[in-house]
C-alpha cells in the first residue's frame, strides 16, 4: 500500500485546530480512527486535499506541562506525529496575536526540522489579518490567513497544502497544465448557464463534473481557445436550475459564494441589452470581498443595436459606481454567435498575471514616494501622519503592508486614493488590492 502523506495540525490549545480538522476533512471524511496507543485527542482521517490524497492528523493542544501528566502525554503524542508529518499545520490565533507560547513552539517545531506552514486562524475581518502577518517572525515564511470558522480562506489553504506536499510517485498536475480555476456569476438571467454550455460544449471539454469534490460543488474542465487549461467551479451552476428571480439573497447566501471561495478568477456575467444594474454592482463587491481576481463578460452582445454606445454606458456606470473596478478589462460578447468568446481568455489570463503579481520593494517605495509627495498624508489631530514604508506581504490578491508612525490612523479616503493609485501606476484593474497599516517597527525589514 502507498503511504499517504501525513499533515499534522499542531498549536496551542483554544487555537481552533479541531474546527481547522473538521474543515479541512469535511464531508470527505472517509475515516477517522483513535490511533491505538495514543491519546484518545489525536484524530486522524482520510481526505482529500487540493486533489491528492492525505491521512490528515489533529493533535492535542501543544502545551507546556511535565510528561506524566495527561497534559504532558498529549504532548508525547504530539511530538511523535510531528516526526512522521509531511506538512505541519502550525496554528495560532490572530485574533489574540502571536503570545509567547507560540514562539515557543515555533523554536521547538524548528528542532524537528519538518516543513511547517503557519496559518493564522480566527482570522477573519481585517484587523486579524493584519496581526496574521506578524507571525512571519517566527521564520517559517508568509503566513496563512483564515477563518475556520466562518470558512474563509480555507479553500486557499487547501492548494497551499497541496503544493507543499512530497512529489506523488504519478506526475502530479505541472504548474504550467495547471488549470485556472474560474467561477462564472451574474445575475440570474444574465447569460450565465449559456456562456458555460458554450465553453463546455464547443470547446474540447476534458473531464466531466467531478464526484465528490465537496457535497454540492461541481466542476468541469475544458481547454480555452487559447490552448490552456481551465476549470469551471460551481456548486449549482452546472445543473439546471429554476429559472425564478430569487434575486440577490439566494445568490449571495449560497451557490455563488461558493464557486467564488473556490476559484480564483471571476467572470461577471452582465446583459448588455440591459445594461449595468444595482444587483450587478453589488455581485462586483462581493468578487471583491473575496479577494478575486475579475473581469466582466457583457454578454448577449449579438442582440445590442449601438454597441459603442452599450459599452461606454457599462464602463462609465462601473467606473462611478465602483471605483475599485475602475479600467476593469469588459469583453463584449455572445454565446449564441460565439463573437467575442476568444477575446475573454487573454483578458482573463492578463487579469490573473496581475492577481498573482509581487512587486519589488523598491519599485513599490520609488511609487509611495511619489504618491505621497502628490497628495500628501492628511492631519490627524492636527498632526501630519510619517509613512514611513510599504512592502508587499503576499499576492493573491495583491497586499500590502504599510508602516510608519500612528499609521493606522491613515484615514479611509487617504487608503482608497493609495489602492486607486497602486491600481493604475501597476496596472492591476480588476484585481482587488489589500492594504494594512502598521503603526509598529517594520518586522519585514530584511526579508527582501
Ligand atoms: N472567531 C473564531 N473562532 C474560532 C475559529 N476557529 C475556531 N474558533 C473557536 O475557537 C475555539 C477553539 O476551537 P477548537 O477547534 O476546539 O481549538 P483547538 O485548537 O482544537 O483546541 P484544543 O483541543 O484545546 O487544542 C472554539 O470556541 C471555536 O469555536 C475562527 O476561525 N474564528
Ligand atoms: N441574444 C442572446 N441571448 C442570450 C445569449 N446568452 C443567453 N441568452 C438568453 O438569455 C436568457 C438567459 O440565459 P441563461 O444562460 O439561462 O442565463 P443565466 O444567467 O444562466 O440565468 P439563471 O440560470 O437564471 O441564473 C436565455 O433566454 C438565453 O437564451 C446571447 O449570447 N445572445
């Protein structure tokens, strides 16, 4: 029997590694077994993860406590799962921030010598995301952020793991075949299910809905136009469905939250005959709530009479309207003709490029220079705030980290002309843009 790759979820207790276990193993749970001669909190289950295959192993609190306590045997335990792991999950909790403990075990996880991804749990809003990336301290490199509670990130987190674990003996998926994993999400009637039929039907489709990705998602590849690999993600999409105006509520609760979690580019679907809607504008902000990457098809091209007219109107309502997706690449197209399909792919693969962009810190400082010196840092409580530097922590979507002195008292007007200028002098539309201030000494410095 081939040995599954073991990932060993280990931190301090009250972290949040058991919500992190039932997350990840989900509904595909396919055992979950007491190890015989070991405590009876060190869980292990068979699951999926990013598409491979892994024994998944929940560990007790790591704690601080002599070995013939039950405490001190949880930690024995511990330890010997930590010797055998492929991957260590190594969780904190970033609503309370790194505590000394933790740096403990970061120094006693080092003595292992196994490879350790940091996740920053309990994550969610944006203060807990900013206290995420103080956890690059402990030297085991970018840190994750999520929320296994509320589900966020966590579909993220999976490829990360994924991409981290040994080499399967069948060549695994290349980076380059790799498909780009897209959700499709409008409105209802807004041409959806017809762009999709398109794509899967008269482009050379490859796999069919795929089993058991979670209970209700579903997924289809196809090759694009342009010769590359792409994955269609859906929870409902793919199936027929009721042609009611539900309107927002049903699909902001479910099927296209979903799809959106799990890809990482959107394609906002918006009728052309009908022009930029409330209900359109309002998908656009969760797309970007979820740190994806977009770019919108208006689609039913075929059937607009004054085409330059349709399209200026679209890109004037979205430029006042949401100034994030300001300069947002719009292909105007029909699935019913099949015009316009091929030019979404170059858009889409221009607009992920982006997305997944690191720009070097000295190109990032030449541009806050000069964005400062423009429009200077506005005063609060009559002094003017120091910003002093800005790095970026991670892509996916593109954030930022920005430092100086009472920076996180920088006004929200003065963020929003920051990230609009980011935006255009790096040439990122359509590609949300995160950034935290951090009124603290830059523990970065040195890392690039
Ligand atoms: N706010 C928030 N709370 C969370 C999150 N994940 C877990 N929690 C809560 O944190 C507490 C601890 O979660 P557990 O999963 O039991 O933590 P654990 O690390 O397994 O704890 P031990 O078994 O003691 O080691 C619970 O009350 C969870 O509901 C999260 O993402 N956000
Ligand atoms: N003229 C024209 N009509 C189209 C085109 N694409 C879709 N339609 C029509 O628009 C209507 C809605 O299309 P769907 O593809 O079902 O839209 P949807 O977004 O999947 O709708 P829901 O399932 O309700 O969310 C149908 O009557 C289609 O025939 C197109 O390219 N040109």
């Amino acid at each position: 029997m081939v040995e599954l790759p073991r990932v060993v979820i280990a931190g301090r207790p009250n972290v949040g590694k058991s919500t992190l276990f039932n997350r990840l193993v989900g509904s595909r749970l396919a055992l979950v077994a007491d190890t015989p001669g070991v405590t009876r909190d060190r869980k292990e289950a068979v699951c999926e993860i990013g598409g491979r295959k892994v024994l998944m192993v929940d560990t007790a609190g790591l704690e601080e406590a002599p070995p013939d306590t039950l405490p001190g045997r949880m930690r024995a335990s511990t330890s010997t799962a930590v010797d055998q792991a492929d991957l260590v999950l190594f969780v904190f909790d970033a609503k309370s921030g790194l505590i000394p403990e933790d740096r403990h075990f970061g120094i006693w996880l080092r003595r292992k010598d196994r490879p350790v991804l940091v996740i920053a749990n309990k994550a969610e809003g944006r203060g807990g995301i900013a206290n995420a990336m103080e956890a690059y301290e402990l030297g085991f490199g970018e840190p994750v952020a999520i929320s296994a509670e509320h589900n966020e990130g966590v579909y993220d987190l999976m490829n990360e793991i994924a991409s981290r674990l040994p080499d399967e003996e069948t060549p695994a998926e290349d980076e380059e075949n790799k498909p780009l994993h897209l959700a499709i999400v409008g409105r209802p009637n807004a041409g959806k299910s017809t762009m999709l039929n398109y794509l899967l039907g008269e482009q050379r489709m490859i796999t069919g809905p795929e089993p058991g990705l979670t209970r209700d998602a579903v997924s289809a590849d196809f090759e694009g136009p342009d010769g590359k690999l792409y994955r269609v993600v859906d929870t409902a999409g793919l199936r027929k469905r009721a042609k009611v105006d539900v309107g927002l509520e049903k699909m902001s609760t479910s099927s296209s939250i979903e799809a959106l979690k799990r890809a990482e580019m959107a394609v906002l679907a918006i009728d052309a005959i009908q022009g930029v809607q409330e209900q359109d504008l309002q998908i656009a902000r969760l797309i970007e709530r979820e740190g994806r990457a977009c770019v919108i098809a208006l689609t039913k091209w075929d059937a607009v009479e004054d085409r330059p007219d349709a399209k200026k109107a679209a890109l004037d309502r979205i430029s006042i309207s949401l100034s994030q997706m300001k300069g947002i690449t719009l292909v105007p197209l029909s699935a019913e003709t099949g015009e316009g399909i091929k030019k979404l792919f170059p858009a889409i693969r221009d607009t992920y490029e982006k997305w997944n962009l690191r720009i070097p810190t000295s190109q990032l400082n030449r541009w806050f220079e000069a964005a400062l010196e423009r429009f200077p840092p506005p005063l609060v409580d009559g002094r003017r705030l120091k910003l002093r530097y800005i790095t970026q922590i991670k892509a996916r979507p593109p954030t930022f980290a920005l430092f100086g002195t009472r920076a996180e008292q920088v006004p929200e007007t003065y963020q929003r002309y920051l990230v609009n200028s980011l935006r255009e002098v790096f040439e990122m539309p359509g590609v949300p843009i995160r950034i935290y201030l951090r009124g603290t000494e830059n523990p970065f410095k040195g890392r690039d």
